[in-house]
C-alpha cells in the first residue's frame, strides 16, 4: 500500500493497520487523531474534541503553543544533536534556568520519564554507598503498593500491577513494597533497616486513578526521611509543571503567582526531583533528575548519560516550556478551574448512584463508577463521551480521569462539565 494510500484510509483502515502492523500494547479509544490546537482535537473526519487527557499531561500548554512551534522550527534549522562528547549553546541556559525556576543546584538531562525514574535510582543507590556507607550490593529503595514509575525492566520489578510486573522476570531485586498514604509503614520499615538509600513515591498516584492522598503526607514522609538519612524521591513527572495548581504536587497549598517561592510553610522539598511530560509542553520527548550538589555529584563523567539526552532542540523546548508556564498563569488556572470543576461534579454525584467519588487536585481529576466488577461501564461512558466531543479514558477499570490542557478557559470547561455530567446521567438507572 502506498503512502498516498495510507493518508486517505478510514479511521476503521487506519485502526486496522495498528492492529495488523503493530503491538497490541495499548487498548485505546477508537479515533484517529489528526491535528491539535489548545485544547482541542481533531480526528480525521473533522470532527473537532475536547481533549480531556492531555497526553497523560504532557500537553499542560495545550497543544501546539505556537511559542513551541516557533522555538522548534528555530532549532531545528539551526541545530538538533551534538550529543554530550560537546557542549551546546543551549543546555547551559536551559539547566541555569531550571535549576534556578525549581530551587536545585544542579540538573541531569534525560528524554523519557521512565530515564528519569531509572536515573533517580542510581544516583540513590550511589548516594547510599558512598554517602551512607551502604555495604556493597545491598542498597534498598521503598515503593508504594499501586505505584507506576514507567515501563522499563528496573520499574516494572518493582510495580505491583500484574500487567506491567508478571512474565517479565527475572526481576531487579532491592524494592521494599509500602502501602500508599501510610506514614506509620514508612517509619517502621526505615527505622528496621539501615541499608535504605531511598523512597520513591508519587504525590499523588496518577495512574492508580488519581488517588490523591493525605493533606499532610508529602511533609511527613520527607520528615521521616530525614531523620533515617534516607533521600525523599519525588516522581513529579505527570503532577509536577503546575498540573495540580501548584508549581510541583510537592508544594502543596502553595499560591505564589509568578514562580516558586518554596514558602518554609506549604513547600516540601524533595531530595531528588524527576520531571518529564510537561517539560516540553508535548513537543519532544523531555525528562530531567533535579537535586543538590552533595547528591548529583556521586555520578562521574561516563558513570550515567544518553546521546539524545541534553540536546539543543530538546533543552530549547524545555526552558521556553516552562516559561510558558510562568508568562501565562497556568498554575493559578489549574488550581482555580480544578476547584470549580471539583465542586460542579460533586454537585452531580450528590443525587447520582452511578458516580462514586470525584477526587484530585488542580486540573489533574477522576471519578470513580459504581461499577468495581467488570469496569465495562467506564469504557463506555467514555465511548460515549467521545460521541458527544470529548475524549477521556479509564483506568483500573471503573475510574475516568479528567486531565485537560491548563491553558482551558471557564467557558470552555462549563462546556465540558455539561457534557460529561449530560452523559453520565444517561447512564444513570
């Protein structure tokens, strides 16, 4: 079949050849997607969708910022790899900024989260032997029950989802599993065993279905943490980049306007930081380790790196995404917008029997369906939901979440709210 051909199949033949060309490693929604603009998307019939996933918010900025589109046409004319054996004009810049933006000393550039999480790993283990005085071969990193951290074979060693963990073996050894939102686990196993470098932990569990924890257990499980010695990982890769209405999910009810302040009273400062996603607003694959200098130093030229990892087009979309970011308010947005939409749901559910629970922060937000057996139900709402112009999907069978770019307006998000709760109640008994 010629590539003229492809172009013009229908969205039935294009998902067919998927299906005949491909792996079948994902189940997505059916629709063929051909074009994006803020918060909307088009399939390739041209009926226009309000995306309400945002690349698993990798597209805080909405889709194709034309600051980002301007930048990568730039750089892309000028430069695109040098690898790390040179410097680059650009990568400077991009870590003086981050750093400076998030409150670390020092960055190490990666493209895919998962690197990030794989980096964050060794620099901890390191830390531990050297630092520490961990015995060798003998450093342990807590995790929590229901995590995800990415797809690599180190990462899915320690994940407690079937899917992802079983008929992968053998697998890395070294994790110790807690409950999530459990400070009392947390303490009991750091204080019972001294070779602990560090705990790894999302801010709130994305993937487990926006299960968004404790007020106050960011702060607390940091607390424990330093009093073991043991360094406070932050998975910010899909909270982080103001999609929970703060800079970082870390900085709980921090309300700076313009940039972090780290306030002493709301900020929780983790030891290490790894962001991905968001940090080139969709564009190209971005991710990034973040810590101080008595940590990130443990790594010597060639003992971690990646050819594409720090390159020009890469840290040129970075810094410009972030300042993005920053110029245009979206932190506020998300954490005014995500209460409203919070409380226009709750609003629902308070006469609904087939909605569960809202819960989330910011605009990072799911609902749970009466529906824990089968989950068909969640699929088919969400089937529905891209009937009527908007595209969500499950997970964990009976939870949607709701994620939509952070550049989306009042207006438009009433708009979403109408659909959604328009297309829950004809579910409804």
């Amino acid at each position: 079949m010629s590539q003229k051909t492809l172009l013009h199949t229908t969205q039935e033949e294009q998902i067919a050849l998927e299906k005949t060309h491909g792996a079948h490693d994902y189940h997505p929604i059916p629709v063929v997607l051909e074009k994006g603009e803020g918060v909307y998307l088009w399939d390739t019939d041209g009926k226009k969708y309000f995306d309400f996933l945002s690349a698993y918010s990798a597209v805080n900025q909405g889709h194709c910022h034309p600051e980002l589109v301007r930048v990568m046409q730039e750089q892309a004319t000028t430069l695109t790899l040098t690898s790390r054996a040179f410097h680059n004009n650009r990568l400077g810049n991009y870590m003086a900024f981050a750093t400076e933006y998030f409150g670390f000393e020092a960055l190490l550039p990666m493209n895919t989260g998962a690197e990030g999480v794989e980096t964050a790993i060794k620099i901890t283990r390191k830390w531990g032997y050297l630092r520490k005085g961990i015995p060798k071969d003998q450093a342990k990193i807590v995790v929590c029950s229901n995590n995800f951290h990415g797809r690599t074979t180190t990462v899915i060693s320690f994940s407690t989802d079937p899917g992802s963990h079983d008929y992968f073996g053998p697998h890395t050894p070294g994790f110790i599993h807690i409950p999530y939102n459990d400070v009392a686990a947390l303490q009991e196993v750091l204080e019972n065993d001294p070779h602990i470098a560090g705990f790894l932990v999302e801010p709130i569990q994305g993937e487990a279905g926006v299960y968004t924890p404790d007020e106050n257990y960011i702060a607390a499980c940091k607390k424990v943490c330093e009093d073991n010695q043991v360094l406070f990982i932050a998975d910010e890769i899909q909270t982080g980049i103001a999609r929970t209405g703060s800079l970082l999910a870390v900085c709980g009810n921090c309300s700076c306007e313009n940039h972090c302040e780290r306030q002493a009273d709301t900020f929780t400062k983790p030891d290490i930081l790894i962001l991905g996603k968001a940090l080139s607003g969709g564009m190209y694959p971005v991710s990034a380790v973040l810590t101080d200098r008595h940590i990130m130093d443990v790594i010597q030229p060639g003992q971690h790196g990646s050819t594409f990892g720090g390159n020009p087009m890469a840290a040129s979309l970075a810094k410009k995404a972030l300042e993005i970011v920053r110029d245009e308010n979206l932190m506020q947005n998300a954490r005014e917008l995500g209460h409203y939409f919070r409380a226009q749901i709750q609003n629902y559910i308070n006469t609904s029997e087939l909605v569960l629970q809202v819960r989330g922060k910011g605009l990072l937000n799911a609902i749970v369906i009466n529906d824990s057996e089968t989950g068909q139900m969640a699929w088919n709402i969400c089937l529905r939901l891209r009937d009527k112009g908007l595209l969500a999907k499950p997970t964990h069978g009976n939870i949607i979440r709701f994620a939509p770019p952070l550049v989306i307006t009042k207006k438009q998000l009433d708009s979403c709210i109408g659909i959604i709760t328009e297309t829950l109640a004809s579910f409804e008994k």
